[in-house]
C-alpha cells in the first residue's frame, strides 16, 4: 500500500497465509491492532482491493496498526476456498500472528470478508473479542453474518449496491436493532467514492 508496508507470511490452519502490515506514522499514539478481510476469493478479491486499502488507510490515520492478508487460495496463501468457514480460521490465525498481549484488536471487513468477520468475532472468546467492527458493504443474501454487538459495530453501505442489495443488508441489520450508515447512490466497489468513505469511517470512530 505504501513504501512501508511489510510483506509477511504467517502460519495458518491450511499453510502459510499471504500478508501486509501497515504501521501508523510515528507522530500517531498507537491505538492497537486492525486485521482486515477482504472479498470474495472466487470473484477476484485479494488483500489489496481499494475498498480494504481505503478502510486500511482510514485505522491507519487513526492510529492502527493494520494487517491485512489473503484468505485461502489467493495470492500466496495455502488451501482452497472454503465458503467462509475456512476462511474465518485464516482470520483467526491472522489475530493469533500479530496481536500482542493485551493489545486492543479491531476487526473489518468488505463484502464477503465482513461476513467472514462476524464469524471470526463469534469465535473469539470474551475476553480476547474486538472492541470494534468496521463492516463494508456487507455480505448478507447468500449467508447470513453472525450476529454482532450493536454499540461497537460500524455498518457502511451503498445505497445503489446491485452485488448486496440494501434491502438484504436491512433485512439482516433489523432484528438486531442495528444501524446502518446509507452513502447516498454509491455501489458496491464504492467507485469514485473511496475518499469520502475513508473521511466517514474516520468521523464515525470514537
């Protein structure tokens, strides 16, 4: 992402797992950890898609160190694709890698890589769960995310999304009671929009 990404491979449940970390600049008070998933593998999604790039650069102005990686299959990390469950113990695996004891742990994703999120977030024990979930334009038609917690959960999406239409995002984020942040005629891939999203997710956080 910039000229001091480090590339890094680490030890996953299928093989080595592909991956980057970015490092907030030295006048930043480091804030903790952000680990970031990215969309679907079968559909050309890789760690260094602009919308996970853009959600990487608003954790890093705010003061994250931000890992990213490939899930199964991509790139240079092991496996084969496998639906979101696999995947949720790359991520897992990704956390185990880099958190330091202690260290405060964001998790994000776009597409396909919040659904697997919510999954990875299910899994975690209490006391080693994120204190934030940043969520991207949701996966929600063709398997429902794991429920998340309301008041630490940031939910953006495209009004104009024809890949998950608004209506399932909705449809999911109901019963839970949780909101939504709508950016108004955007798509999916957020095209000609990922300044303005990397400016709201930077608002949003607290």
């Amino acid at each position: 992402m910039n000229a001091h990404t480090q590339r890094l491979v680490v030890a996953g449940p299928a093989g080595p797992i592909e991956a980057a970390l970015d490092l907030p600049a030295a006048s930043v008070t480091p804030r903790g950890l952000a680990v970031l998933a990215h969309p679907h593998p079968l559909f050309g999604g890789t760690m260094d898609n602009k919308v996970v790039q853009t959600m990487a650069r608003a954790l890093l102005q705010l003061g994250y160190r931000v890992l990213r990686f490939n899930f199964r299959g991509v790139g240079g990390t092991a496996g084969t694709h496998d639906e979101g469950r696999g995947e949720s113990e790359d991520l897992l695996a990704a956390i185990a890698a880099q958190r330091q004891p202690g260290e405060t742990l964001v998790l994000g994703g776009f597409s396909f890589g919040a659904y697997v999120t919510t999954l990875a977030n299910a899994a975690l024990p209490e006391d080693a769960k994120p204190t934030r979930l940043l969520l991207v334009g949701p996966s929600t038609q063709r398997a429902t995310p794991a429920p998340v917690p309301v008041e630490q959960t940031l939910v953006i999406h495209g009004e104009a999304d024809d890949v998950v239409p608004l209506a399932a995002v909705f449809d999911w984020a109901r019963p839970q009671h949780l909101p939504v942040t709508v950016m108004p005629g955007v798509g999916h891939f957020f095209h000609g929009q990922l300044p303005q999203l990397r400016n709201l997710i930077v608002r949003s956080w607290h």
